[in-house]
C-alpha cells in the first residue's frame, strides 16, 4: 500500500485495484479521523463513507479527491456502512456538490429520519427519562435538564443529516458498474451497519475471498460501542451484542483477504480478529455476571465495568454512552437466560441466575 503526504497535510493511499482511501479528521475526537474510501466504477467514482461534517474534514475530503485525480462534482455514488456522523456526516454535501446518490440500509435510514424529524427538546426529554429508568444519579441528569432549557440544542450532531436516497439491500450487489460489491448485513455497532464485500481477486494476490469495507463493525485494534439505538414509540426489546456476536460469525466465515476498516488501518486475518473479539465479549460477559452477584441497577453496573480509564474520569457523554453498553450486556444476559430483572423499581436492577 503506497502511502503519500501531500503538501497540505492530506493524506491519500492507494491500495490497488482501484480501491484509495482519504484520511478524513474527526474534530476533538481520539479516534483521529474516518478513512473514507474511493472506489472506481466505470461511471465515475464511488465513495465508502464521507467523513464528520465540518469545514476542516470537508477540505480534506476535497483535496484528497484532488490528490488522487478526481473532484467532488466527479462523485457518482455514495454508500454508507451506517448512519454515525464520522460517516455520514459529509453526505450531504456531496450530494449538493455532485448529484451523487446515497446509499444507506434502511434501519440507519430509519433513525436518519427520526433524528431529523424530532424536536431536540423532545429527544432530551426521552435520554432524562431512560437514564433515570437505568439508575443515573441525580447530578448527572442535572446538566442534560439544564441542557433543555438552554440554547445549545442546535449543534447536537446528525440534525441536519442527509436523507439517504437509495437502499442497501444485505445479501444483494450493489448496482455499480463494473464492479462486484456485495453489501453484508451486520447489525449490532448500529441497527442498519453493513460491511461491503468487494467480491474481486486481491490486487496483490493477497490470498482469500476478496476484501471487506468494514466500517466499524471490524476494527484491527478497538472493539466497536455496542448501544441502544432505540425508537421511543417502539417498546420491542433489542439485542444488539447478541445481533454483534452474530455479524462477528458471518464476516469471520467470509475469509476475506484483507480488511479496508473505516478507522485505524488495513489489515488481514479477518477471522482471527472476529475471533479475539468474540473471545474478549465471552470474557467480558462473565466478568458482569460476577457482579451481579448482588443486585445492581445498570448505572451501578457500568460504574462497575472496565472501560478504558477509571469511571471518575470519563466524562459526562461518554457516561451515558457506557450506561448504554452495560444495558446492551444486561439485555444479552437475560437472553442467554443467565441474569433477570427484579421485581420492583424504577430502577430497574438485574441480578444473576
Ligand atoms: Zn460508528
Ligand atoms: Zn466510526
């Protein structure tokens, strides 16, 4: 793989066959940025993702077209692994810029939609609920019920999302021509993420069954958020560690070659990464039902849990985001049968069985 630093800092790599990538920054965020990719189609170029919506990531996304021969307006397509801002987040502008379609899965389209149409104020309300329901202290729904009243409301990413227009259908080719891209379904990081298999010999005769854009579902070092993506009108119980585990299996059984990962690098062994993962949630599940020895409202769970700094000092988002990832964990062990809720609450407290 031919790694290039252009003058501008942009940074552009070829990884043969008509497959580049463009590092694409995250503004204030450890990930540091999304590689987005550019694939090659007989009508014009196609892009695996578009990177977070902000002037500096938008300038980057275009030099790095222009490094790499091409330009904004020549974008033909855009698919989308799933609806995360540091994905979809440049969609929209480059479907003013180009006309390109965008391609998403429709559970993503889905909450795309939802997020668009409801009331900011609405959707804070719901949080303060759900979290109080799972145990959160009182100050720290303080600053998202100060947040309400507040103006700051606007700026809460994917408001002004793009509205995908085209369907990303699991197990189906992706109408593209002159190449063979199959979306897989791989639920789990999001409701609607997909992976997308490009179905074509290695350039550099990597051996195995073609490579795989994987988003954030496969990622060569962090395990991805398993969260609760839920619709407030939809009182179906999800399992999304469960529907994880499940996606991790199929691209594990796919023996791809090599992995384009939408953070991070490239890498091979697919497998035996889907393998560390699926080893690393077995341990992790049995490490909660350890703790639940005695009973423990999700909040005191994830206050509980290994994350990678101590509980006092990951901040306020992220809190809230982990208290979504021991639910996540809870919901499995009951599935599994091996913890249930007690009777009584609100809050709602588990323990195991
Ligand atoms: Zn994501
Ligand atoms: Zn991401």
């Amino acid at each position: 793989m031919a790694q290039v630093t252009h003058g501008t800092g942009t940074r552009v790599a070829d990884h043969g066959g008509g497959v580049h990538s463009i590092r694409v920054p995250i503004p204030d965020n450890p990930l540091g940025h999304t590689l987005v990719h550019l694939l090659d189609t007989d009508r014009g170029p196609v892009l695996i993702d578009t990177g977070w919506d902000d002037p500096a990531s938008w300038d980057t996304l275009v030099a790095g077209l222009t490094a790499l021969g091409t330009a904004v307006s020549d974008i033909h397509g855009v698919v989308i692994t799933h609806h995360h801002p540091d994905h979809h987040g440049l969609s929209g502008q480059v479907r003013e810029a180009s006309g390109a379609w965008i391609a998403m899965h429709e559970a993503d389209t889905a909450i795309v939609r939802r997020t668009r149409e409801s009331e900011p104020g609405t959707w804070l309300d719901y949080l303060v609920r759900k979290l109080a329901a799972v145990g959160a202290p009182d100050d720290h729904l303080a600053p998202l019920r100060a947040a309400r009243g507040g103006g700051r409301l606007r700026t809460l990413p994917g408001l002004r999302a793009a509205l995908p227009d085209r369907e990303i259908v699991p197990g189906e080719l992706l109408d593209l021509a002159g190449r063979k891209l199959r979306a897989v379904r791989t639920p789990g990081h999001t409701p609607g993420h997909v992976c997308l298999h490009l179905e074509e010999r290695h350039p550099a005769g990597l051996v195995g069954n073609g490579r795989l854009f994987s988003g954030d579902h496969l990622l060569p070092e962090i395990s991805p958020h398993i969260g609760l993506y839920e619709d407030p009108d939809d009182t179906a119980v999800t399992d999304p560690l469960g529907d994880y585990l499940a996606s991790l299996e199929r691209i594990g059984r796919l023996g791809v070659a090599e992995v384009l990962p939408a953070h991070q690098h490239a890498f091979t062994d697919a497998g035996g990464r889907a393998r560390e993962l699926l080893d690393h949630h077995k341990e992790r599940l049995s490490g909660l039902l350890a703790l639940l020895a005695t009973p423990l409202t999700p909040w005191q769970l994830a206050e509980r849990m290994e994350w990678n700094r101590p509980w006092e000092q990951i901040p306020h988002g992220s809190r809230s985001i982990a208290v979504s990832e021991a639910e996540s964990h809870l919901r499995r062990l009951v599935k599994l049968g091996r913890a249930e809720a007690v009777p009584g609450g609100p809050p709602v407290t588990y323990i195991a069985v």
